[in-house]
C-alpha cells in the first residue's frame, strides 16, 4: 500500500492529471499477488497529489458494498478533496463479487442492480431524506455529510447491451479500445435515449503500454494475461488461481501485447493516445504493468506528455 501510495505521487508531479485505482476484493490473477482497500489508497493519496482527478476504475455498488455505503463513503472523499473525486462503477466479477458473497446473478440481475444503486446514491448525495424500497434495496436516512456538489458517475461496460445502458445511466463512460471502437454507437444511442448530451460526458478509455523492450512487454504481460477474455468469460470465475491457469492455456503473450505501444521511443506512445483521442475519447488512462514503475512515469512525464500540454496551450 505505501509502494501504491508513492506511485500515485509520483504520477501526479510527473504531470499525470488523473489517477485511477481498481476496487477489487482480489487480484485477476494470483500472479499480481495485491488487492488493498481502494477507498483507503485514495484517502491516503489526496493530499500527496493535491491537483489529481482520482477515483476507481471501477467500483461495483451491489454486492460486496451496499449503495448507500457507497454514497457515503465518496461523499466524505469528496470533502475531502473537493471538486477532484469521480466515481467509475460498473457490474462487478465473480472473483470479487462471488468470492466475497457467496452470490453472483445473472448478468440482466446485475445491471438491475447497477441502475438501482446509482438512483439511490445521487439520492442520497442531495442531502435530503431518502426513503427508498425498490427491487433490491430498501433505505431509509440522508447523508448529513453530502458532498459539495454531485460526483460524476463513470459507468464501465464492455459489450454493446452494457454500452446502451451506460450510456443511459452514466454520466460518463469507461472502457476500453476496442469496445469503443466497435459499439461506440450504442453508447451515444443510450445516452440520446436519456436525453444526455454525449459532448458533456467524459470518455475514459484504457490505454496499456510498457516502456521498455519486449521482455519488458512479455513481464507484464504475465500480469495482464487474462485481458483478452476479461469479460468474456472470465469475468464470471471466482478463483483468480484458475483465471489465470486458464488465461495462460488460452491466450499467447504475443496476442496480447500485440496493440500496446512498446519500447522508448515517445512516437508510438504518443501515437497510440492521439489515436484515441481522435475517436473520441477524453480520458486515456495509462496502464504499465511493469515491475518498474518509475521509469515508466518518468518516461511519460518528460517524453509524452509535454506533446499533449503543448497542444492544449
């Protein structure tokens, strides 16, 4: 957690303006050996990266935390660090979900769940008494410590049904390059239906990458293995032991890494985050799943991301 503490910090002077942190229970796989509280990183990380937009990529409100535990939770994140808190959520894995529970619905439960507990926690952010008996959750009180002002609600979805309701819900949208680019369309249609205005809504879309050479491609690409087939499949096995047994039979190294900008040259770096931003995304989050962090922090620091600080002067 200290280790995650100073990465975070180290970001955040290096130029990187959001920091994001997974919400899990456990690790995808067995390999990547940590999973702390995510809510306790990021109330220890506030004031070492005092101009950071931070939040969780992602958090699921249903199971494993009450809705209302939620709310509460990134309400006092929020006063915190006003106006630098978001909220990504999404519909939760098995690994977490399941594995913590001993419940794990139907995919169409799920998401009933999902937009249940997005109504109860902007309920519960206005301040105001919340008398609540739904589908699948009954509240009854107010949060007497609100947050400032509402905290955007990024909606994870990684299928063309899960992108039509995000876009619905949300008021933002996380996910990843090719589900972008294959289903963007069902999120503006989403979000068209539920009158939103998809220009008002940030993109953020996860972008991974190592700096360095092929072993170091190959390294952490042994961490990350199970990408491909995260939610198509895998999503819905609750030992991260087996997840990655199954992801190391089944989905070749070279397969994996065959997008992500490798080595130190900024160019490809540079290249693959313009690339994304063109199509429409806001946000790139940059993921480097090698054993050394600093380097790719600095690297992205002194070689990449001056390109874009240019730009936006």
């Amino acid at each position: 957690m200290q280790e995650l503490r100073e990465i975070g910090t180290a970001a955040a002077k290096s130029g990187f303006e959001l920091l994001a942190t997974s919400d899990h229970f456990q690790p995808w796989q067995a390999n990547e050996r940590h999973s702390g509280a995510a809510w306790v990183t990021l109330g220890a990380l506030g004031e070492r990266a005092p101009k950071a937009w931070m939040g969780t990529t992602v958090t699921c409100p249903t199971l494993r935390y009450h809705p209302s535990i939620v709310a509460e939770a990134f309400a006092s994140l929020a006063l915190l660090n006003p106006g630098r808190i978001f909220l990504g959520v999404g519909s939760g894995e098995a690994l977490n979900e399941e594995a913590a529970t001993g419940d794990w619905p139907a995919w169409e439960e799920r998401w009933d769940r999902l937009v249940e507990a997005l109504e109860i926690i902007r309920a519960l952010w206005s301040g105001k008494e919340v008398k609540h008996k739904g589908k699948h959750y009954t509240v009854e009180g107010r949060l007497y410590d609100p947050p400032p002002k509402p905290i955007p609600i990024l909606t994870a979805a990684n299928g063309p049904k899960a992108m039509k309701l995000a876009g619905r819900h949300g008021d933002g949208l996380i996910t990843d390059p090719q589900t972008w680019q294959q289903h963007k369309g069902e999120w503006e249609a989403g979000a068209k239906a539920a009158g939103r205005n998809t220009a008002d809504m940030p993109v953020l879309i996860e972008q991974f990458v190592a700096v360095g050479d092929k072993s170091v491609a190959e390294q952490a690409g042994e961490l990350w293995r199970f990408l491909p087939k995260a939610f198509k499949g895998y999503h819905n096995i609750a030992d991260p032991k087996e997840i990655q047994r199954r992801a190391e039979a089944e989905i070749p190294i070279d397969k994996l890494t065959a997008d992500w900008p490798i080595g130190t040259d900024p160019e490809p770096h540079i290249a693959a985050i313009e690339k994304l931003f063109k199509s429409g995304a806001t946000i790139v989050n940059i993921h480097a799943g090698q054993a050394d962090q600093k380097k790719a922090i600095e690297f992205y620091g002194t070689k990449v991301l001056p390109h874009f600080r240019k730009q936006a002067a």
